[in-house]
C-alpha cells in the first residue's frame, strides 16, 4: 500500500479525470498525553473504529503496543484529544488505479491521506502529493499542525527579552506564565489522572518563588513580602504529596531488588506510604478548590498584571539586572563546589543542590538575554549535575524515612525488609556522591567558559 499526503484534494482536471464515490467514514480518535508526550517523540496513537494502532518508526503497529506506549509517555494517562468522524471517497484514474482518499480534521487544520495499492508517480507529482510511510504519519503530520496550544506546552519559563525592556515586564512575563501552567495541571491534581500533574504544578509554584529572590525589589518589598510566604505554603503543602508520590514509585523498585521470600514485608510499608499520600492529597486538593487559593491566584495575577505594585528596581534595565542576577547565582554556587570532599555533610550538599538548582534557573529566565544557543552546554551539564544532587538528596530522605519505620516496628519481617532497603540506599547514595564529585570536579575546571557563557 502507497499513501500519499495533501492539504487539498485532488480534483479532476484535463490530465486526470478522476472519479470518486463517497463511502461511510469512520470513527478516528487520537489519544496523548496531557503534554503531547507521544507526539513530541514523533509517535501516534490513534484507534480507527475501536482498533488501536501506534504510529513509530514509520510503521503503524497494532500488537504489543501499550508497554511502549508507557514507556514513551512515562505512565501519564492518556487523554482522546481529537475525535473526529472521516470522510471517505473511493477513486479511480484513467489508469485503472484504485484507491481511497480520507479527510481528516483537527482542530483548525484540514488534510487528506491518499492510500492506493499501485503508487502512480504521475498522479503524486502532477498534485503535488508527499508519499509517507503509512496512514499513521499522515494522522501525526495533521495533528502537528492542529494549532491545539498543549503542543508547544513546557514548564520552562523564560523572559521575553526587547531591547530597552525593563525587568518588571520581563518578569511579569514569567510570573505570567507560570500561573498559566499551575491553572493548565489544577484539574489533573484534583482529578488524579496521573502524578505528573502535580510535578508540572509544584514545579511552577517553586519557580514563582525563586524568580522572586533572583531579582527582588521588582514589585513593592511588602508585596513580595507577602507573596514569598504564600507561594512558600503552596509550595510546602505540594511537597509532602509529591514526595509520597515518589517514594510509591520507588516502592516497585524495592520490589525488584528484593529477595522473593522478603517482598511480603514491603506490603505494610506500601501501605503506609500509600495512607500518608491519601492523606496530603486530600489536605492539598482541599486548598485547591478554597477561595484561598483563588484569592492567591487572582491577587498574584493583578500584581503582574499592572503597574500598581511595580517596586524600586522594576524599571532597571533587564540586561542589567540579568548580569547582576547571572553573577549572584553563579558565585555563590562556585563558593560552595570549592568546598567539595570526601567527607562533606549531607546538609553541604543540600546546599550545593539548591544552589545550583538557582542557577539552572537563573539561566534559563534570562537564556533570551544572553542568548540561548550560548547556554546550551552549560545548562545540559547543570541538568545532569542537579540530576545527581537530587537523587543524592532522595536517598537521603528515603533512608531517613526508611530509619523512622523500622524502630517503630514490631513485626521482624517488615523491620529486615527496612534493613535490607536500607543497605541498598546507602549504597545507591554513595554512589551518587562520587558521580557528583566528579561532576563538581568538571564543572570548577570549565569555569572560565561557563562566565564566558553566561557574560559575567
């Protein structure tokens, strides 16, 4: 089978008269992610009258599809995003060449994809037709240019740079942004698609407030005053569900790792993470809907939305401000690598991971600034370097937590499961010590590019 692609149908003209016959269409629904998680990976998953098939590779499979399905979509829960009935024609050319032509509709966007048993080349290039792989890359090419807004969705949050700008727009813009991603993942929190939302929710909280102490002063000092407070207490009551979150995926990992005669004991302590989780949902859910969190929500948006506020140093160039901020961020997260050794505390580094998470950033609010291609290597080095710090700093708690439910125990199998968990953290966190030394170590020998890069 040939199929080809076109925004216009073919019509019948002097060179070819074609013939169609309308037939009965069929149901096509297209299912992603709430972020178009498949579609960014250049993968379809659509189901054509109650059959699913999963566009990858150039190839439609029908089998087997959902284990890649998780894997390429990280386990989010998949949404019908279009759901469209076909239209369909039947054709014939003077060439006795049989074929199908189905309208597809997505959004704002219009397409056909032609499908023939015998290619005819004449036909393709008289109508100017692009030959694809198969009816699924058709199906992904008129989804990419659906005009559906998740498509370019991100939770990275940058400042729009203009010559002359000042910093209280440039800011405002962020701010702005970022109240749009907590209002876009406010209804997966509360509904429970999947635990992604509240990461892309708490990941915007925690960003409000650290935009708010990368440059202070850009709104009045009472008002960030008030709004650091706030989003500190939206940030915390995130926190303990999202960490609840994290602790019953690496549940299933325990369960591997684990000898098959022990994994009975990890039954109680599933439960009792899972207890804690049901608990800070609902306490985090309860705020969500409160005319609290509204009142939050619509107080910070008047804030950034107007001038009212606008405190000593919003009207500081944003180049300016982006330097000085740029300096801060860096020197602070240098001063703390210098300290780097064997026996460093886990609150050092605790430390280093806030500051380079800072600076990661820092950057990327002002990547327009200083230009972002100039910035590239450095942020995939702080990503990986955060990357390392974090899971470093997971363990850490796990085995805290892991400590706190084993001497309340009385039961000798779950308290030999701690145990064993327990060795096994601390191994996985040693390692992740000398992976961040080695990181640091890297980082410190390539500190002249990295202020070169960032223009300080």
């Amino acid at each position: 089978m040939t199929y080809y692609y076109t925004e216009t149908r073919p019509k019948a003209d002097a060179k070819f008269r074609i013939r169609y016959s309308r037939k009965p269409g069929e149901k096509l629904t297209v299912k992603d992610s709430f972020d178009w998680l498949l579609v960014k990976n250049d993968c379809c998953h659509y189901d054509s009258d109650g059959a699913e098939f999963l566009y990858k590779d150039g190839q439609d499979a029908a089998a087997d599809i959902a284990g890649t399905i998780k894997k390429i979509s990280k386990n989010r829960f998949m949404f019908d995003k279009f759901s469209v009935r076909t239209i369909e024609w039947t054709f014939t050319t003077p060439h006795e060449n049989n074929g199908e032509i189905i309208e597809l509709k997505t959004g704002v966007h219009k397409a056909y994809i032609i499908r023939t048993e015998k290619p005819e080349d004449d036909m393709a290039l008289h109508f100017c037709l692009e030959e694809i792989s198969s009816f699924g890359e058709g199906v992904l090419k008129c989804v990419r240019e659906s005009g559906d807004s998740m498509l370019s969705y991100s939770t990275r949050a940058e400042c729009p740079y203009e010559k002359d700008a000042v910093i209280r727009d440039s800011m405002s813009a962020v701010h702005q942004h970022l109240l749009k991603l907590i209002t876009l993942n406010r209804d997966g929190v509360l509904k429970g698609y999947d635990t992604e939302f509240l990461h892309d929710f708490r990941v915007s909280v925690r960003r409000i407030r650290s935009a708010m102490s990368i440059v202070k002063n850009v709104y009045t000092k009472e008002v960030e005053a008030q709004y650091r407070v706030r989003f500190r207490e939206m940030g915390e009551l995130t926190g303990r569900a999202r960490d609840m979150d994290v602790y019953l995926e690496e549940i299933e990992e325990y369960a591997d790792i684990l000898p098959e005669e022990m994994r009975d004991g990890l039954m109680p302590i599933r439960a009792h993470f899972e207890k804690i989780r049901e608990r800070e949902y609902r306490k985090l859910r309860r705020f969500i809907r409160s005319q609290e969190f509204d009142e939050l929500m619509n107080g910070w948006n008047r804030v950034t939305g107007t001038y009212s506020e606008t405190g000593r140093r919003g009207f500081i160039k944003t180049d300016k401000a982006a330097e000085k901020a740029l300096k801060k961020a860096y020197d602070i997260a240098d001063t703390l690598t210098a300290q780097i050794h064997g026996e460093t505390t886990d609150a050092q580094m605790h430390s280093m991971r806030i500051a380079f998470k800072k600076l990661r950033y820092t950057i990327e609010f002002f990547s327009q600034v200083i230009g972002g291609a100039r910035t590239a290597d450095v942020l995939t080095d702080l990503r990986a370097l955060q990357d390392c710090l974090g899971r470093y700093n997971d363990f850490s708690v796990q085995s805290w937590n892991m400590t706190g439910i084993m001497v309340k125990q009385t039961d000798a199998k779950v308290s030999a499961v701690c145990g064993y968990i327990l060795s096994y953290l601390s191994a996985r966190k040693e390692a992740e010590r000398q992976n961040a030394e080695g990181l640091i170590k890297a980082f410190r020998k390539r500190r002249k590019h990295i202020r070169s890069s960032l223009r300080i």
